[in-house]
C-alpha cells in the first residue's frame, strides 16, 4: 500500500475521539464541510482543486496488518478501535464543488456526510489534500490571467515541498491553462505534454558554446531550444543567429533561445533585436528565472519580446501566499444542526448550499449561503452530489474537461477580480434561514 493513500497518515487526535466515540456508541451521521476562512491578502478568488485526489483516498483507504499490529502495540487504543478499524471503508457521502470552479471565504468546496467516526477520520488527509491543490491552482490561474495568450511551462518540481507537490503542481497548472510541464513522470501520469531543453551544464560540458548548440540541435532536431546565457546572452544570441543557416541546409529549425538570468525585459529586447537584424525572426524566446505572476505582469504590460515562460518555484511554493486559513468542520450530527461559536472562527450551522448569481452580461454578481433544503429563486448551485454510499456517482473528468470548466469559471469574473495586486472584495450573503437557524443552535446548546 501507497503510504499517502493510508487512513494511519492523520493526526493522533483523530483516533484518540475515534476510540471515544467508539467507546460511548457516537456512531450517527454527521455532516463536515471543507472551507476557507479567509482569503490570502493578495487573493481575490480561490479555485477549487484536488477532489480527484480526494475521492481516490476516500475509495482506497484501508488499514494494513502491519499498521493495524502498530496501534495494537502503542498502548493507546483498545480492541474495539482496532476492529473497528481493521474493517474500515468509507461508506459516506460527498458533495462539492467541481475542480476548476472559482469560490470565495467562508464558503463549503467539499461536504461529507458519513458515520461519525468516519468522517472524523478523514479530516487530517482531506485537508492535506485540498489545501495543496486549492493554493496551486489559485497561483497558476494568476499567472495565466497575466499572460492568457503565452506559452506558460511548470518548471518547479526540483523546488517542490516533496514529490506529492512537484507532482500536483504540474497536474494543477495544467488544468489552469498551462501548455506542459518538465515534471516526465506527470507527464506520463496525466498524459499532460513533457517539455524542457539543457541545463548551463550542458553548455559548460562543451569546449565552445556553439558546439554545444549545434550537439543538441542534431541529438534533439525536433526540440531546438537553447539556453543562451551561460556566458553572455547577447553573445549566445549572435551565436545562435549564424548558427540558424547552418542548421536550416541540414532540415533543422530552432524553435527558440532560453533566457534564465538577468533583467529579463532588457535581455529579451537585446535578444529579439539580434535576431531579427539576423533575419531569425521566427525563433522565439522563452523566459525563466524567478518568474511570477507579478514579474509576468510587469514584463507584459511594457510589451517585453517573450513567447513563452517556465514557472518554478514562485508556483510550486505558492510563494506569496503558502498556506490557507482554512477548516473542515462539524455542521450537523444526529440529524441536529451544530456550529461553532469560536471568537472569529464561528461558522454558519447545518448542511450548506452556495447558489451563485450572475450579472445580465454573465459576469459574478454575488453568492448566497443557504441550507440544503432551501430553494432559492434563481441562481446555480455550486455543490453536486460526487459521492454516495462511498461510491462515485459520475465518471472521472478528465483534464481537459477540468480545464474547460475552470477556463470557462474564470472567463465570468468580473475584472476587479482579476487584479494581482489590488484587494477587491466579493459579495457573499448568507440567507435568513440561515441567521435563523444559528439562533435556533445557540439557544439549544447554551449560547
């Protein structure tokens, strides 16, 4: 068994309530939602991700004998929590929202409805996994806002926070808008297109820099790209301007030149100059080093040369805002609505639906929060039924379908929304039912 897809990946004080609630029979249905808090102070929006992944783990959780013989042995648990658990298999429900759909602070992405003891089991995991993905994709979005009409590549695995980071931050980026990643065995897990050139090492291996371009373009004739600053950008790019001819009588085109240092503007304006006096008009120049949404902004808005960046470690880190205030939290058990009252951590109670409204020209107006069982007027409902009875309820997106939808989630927001840098808050209202119903709570358990 995968270690990561193991129920005994959790916090110990998931299994010590687990033995009590074994112990005094809390068994009943209870309802969890998955939520942010609050946004990051440089995020506008969030974006839904990682219920794949999720709804993997849920399917495939299980206890092994050799885990099962470790909490026998670690003096904390009796018999009944270790059959309980050598039996184990979630058998709830989920409700969520669709990976690629744009959400806001204090709003569900993710209800589970399960026994209790399951559904406390699983929070450790089901944050993990969603924090992740949610935090990634966010930060890819936002450089593809920055740049909607260039070639944007994941370069970040070797900087990743682990190989389960490397290898969602080429899978989010891609369903964010991404063209490929340099992540292979991503490639080869999510069929998303492989793409890289050489390290300077490659140029340092070589006696002159133009033998090392010519070597590569005759080993790679389909994927000319070369890293031209090793020594000199400027000099690489007269370099690759006479080699160009040479290689064009032997059926070799070069697709571009990689610039990974320096002021990127200025090196790229230097560049495309070279070229384009050497009648290379058509090799392109890609750009790394650094880059993020906000470094793509600068060099976009001053109409900087540049076809095409690597994203590395601004987008495996999600550098700017690397974590999220968010909570997976008890809404109801036993049938009974239940909240939390917490200073500045209290939540809205029972089973929640968010009912998203649009503007006449198709942009977001506002979101409602409202119970499961209101209906209101208009208005799309955000969470679908995914799981039930621990089993999917629809087939696996793809990709591509993922990819869509968050393209198309994105293509709604209103352009405040869209700014990198300025705060711009977003209408959520919460129903009267709703206010009603925590007043109902508060008063039944001594508010």
């Amino acid at each position: 068994m995968e270690h990561h897809q193991s129920p005994l990946l959790t916090d110990l004080y998931q299994l010590t309530m687990l033995q009590s609630y074994l112990d005094e029979e809390l068994t009943e249905a209870a309802a969890f939602e998955f939520f942010v808090r609050k946004l990051p102070a440089t995020r506008n929006f969030l974006v839904a991700a990682g219920l794949e992944q999720l709804l993997e783990f849920l399917s495939d959780a299980r206890f092994s004998e050799d885990e099962l013989d470790y909490l026998k042995t670690c003096g904390r648990f009796k018999s009944n929590l270790i059959d309980y658990l050598s039996e184990f298999r979630f058998t709830g429900d989920v409700d969520a929202m669709p990976e690629g759909t744009v959400f806001f602070a204090d709003e569900p992405v993710v209800r589970v409805t399960a026994p209790l003891p399951q559904a406390q089991l699983i929070e450790t995991r089901l944050i993990n996994l969603l924090q992740l993905q949610i935090m990634l994709t966010s930060k890819a979005v936002r450089c593809k806002i920055a740049a909607p009409n260039k070639a944007l590549v994941d370069f970040g695995l070797r900087r990743a926070h682990g190989a389960e980071a490397g290898m969602m931050a080429a899978r989010d980026s891609y369903i964010s808008g991404f063209s490929g990643t340099s992540n292979v065995l991503a490639g080869k897990q999510f069929a998303i297109p492989i793409m890289g050139t050489m390290a300077h090492s490659y140029i340092q291996t070589h006696d002159s820099e133009v033998e090392a371009f010519r070597h590569f373009a005759i080993s790679q004739p389909d994927n000319v790209v070369l890293l031209i600053d090793t020594y000199n950008t400027a000099r690489g790019a007269l370099r690759v301007a006479a080699l160009a001819p040479v290689l064009a009588e032997q059926g070799i085109n070069i697709k571009a030149v990689r610039i990974d240092s320096g002021e990127l503007g200025a090196e790229a304006t230097t560049v495309r100059t070279v070229l384009d006096q050497a009648q290379q008009s058509d090799i392109g120049i890609f750009a790394s080093s650094s880059i993020d949404e906000y470094l793509i902004q600068a060099l976009e808005r001053n109409n900087a040369p540049i076809d095409g960046y690597g994203i590395g470690t601004s987008l495996t880190t999600s550098e700017d805002a690397p974590y999220l205030n968010c909570a997976y939290k008890l809404q109801e058990y036993g049938g009974v609505p239940r909240r939390k009252r917490s200073s500045g951590k209290a939540t809205w109670p029972g089973r929640k639906q968010v009912v998203r409204y649009f503007h006449p020209n198709g942009e977001y107006h506002y979101d409602q929060l409202c119970n499961v069982n209101e209906q209101p007027a208009a208005g799309t409902p955000l969470l679908c039924d995914v799981m039930h009875g621990g089993q999917r309820t629809q087939p696996q997106p793809t990709l591509l379908a993922i990819r869509q939808h968050l393209e198309q989630s994105i293509s709604h927001l209103p352009d405040a929304l869209r700014q990198l840098d300025q705060p711009h808050p977003y209408r959520v209202v919460v129903s009267d039912r709703l206010v009603q119903m925590a007043e109902e709570v508060d008063r039944q358990f001594g508010g």
